[in-house]
C-alpha cells in the first residue's frame, strides 16, 4: 500500500431492499416502518446486526422477544468481531466465508423471531 494510493478490503450491502426481503421480521424488528433507524444506505447486514444488538440490550421489547434475541445476537456480534479483523488484516477468503456463516446464522434467527412478532 503506498503512502498516497490506499488498498482497502471492506464489507458492505449491495442492496438494502434484499436484507428487507430475505429477513423481514429481523428488519421490522430492527428498522420499525421506515421511519426508526437511520435512513439511506445504512440498512444492511452489519447495521441490522448492530442495531439488534442494541434493541436486545435497551429497547422495550417483549420479555420472549428479548429472549429470543439475547443468544444469538450475542453471537452474531462475535462473528462481526470476526469479520472485522478478516477485514482489517485484508483476507478476503477468511471475509467472504464470515459473510455466509452471518447470513446463515440471520436466517436461523429469522425462523426463531418471526412466528413471536
């Protein structure tokens, strides 16, 4: 990497409409009607893991959502640690593995969550 000319390895969501289709009870949960959250390309995979996180800590949730958050969010946060340092140390193989265990590991949260919204 030169002094002028950066190399960066980053992760980020290509379409926002995709994490709404693929976890919409995750994403309500998160973003409410679409007027919670923040607003424009902040709505991807790793915000909605980061504001689960925060929702399962301090929002008003119903005690069996809060539980059923409580877990895997936890989890969720580690493996973004993960990702992060993948990311931050630029291996990419390692990164792009992360990102399929994050979706899989959303995807089994979505089944847990869905059927107590």
């Amino acid at each position: 990497m030169g002094r002028i000319l950066q190399i960066r390895v980053m992760a980020y969501t290509y379409s926002e409409d995709d994490v709404q289709e693929r976890w919409p009870g995750l994403y309500r949960l998160a973003f409410g009607n679409g007027t919670e959250g923040p607003a424009g390309r902040d709505r991807g995979v790793l915000e909605l893991i980061r504001i689960l996180e925060d929702k399962q800590k301090f929002a008003d949730l119903d005690n069996e959502i809060r539980e059923a958050l409580k877990q895997p969010v936890q989890e969720l946060g580690q493996e973004v640690l993960k990702l992060e340092s993948f990311l931050a140390d630029r291996n990419p193989q390692e990164a792009d593995r992360m990102s399929y265990v994050l979706e899989d590991m959303l995807d089994n949260l979505e089944g847990k969550i869905s059927p107590l919204l």
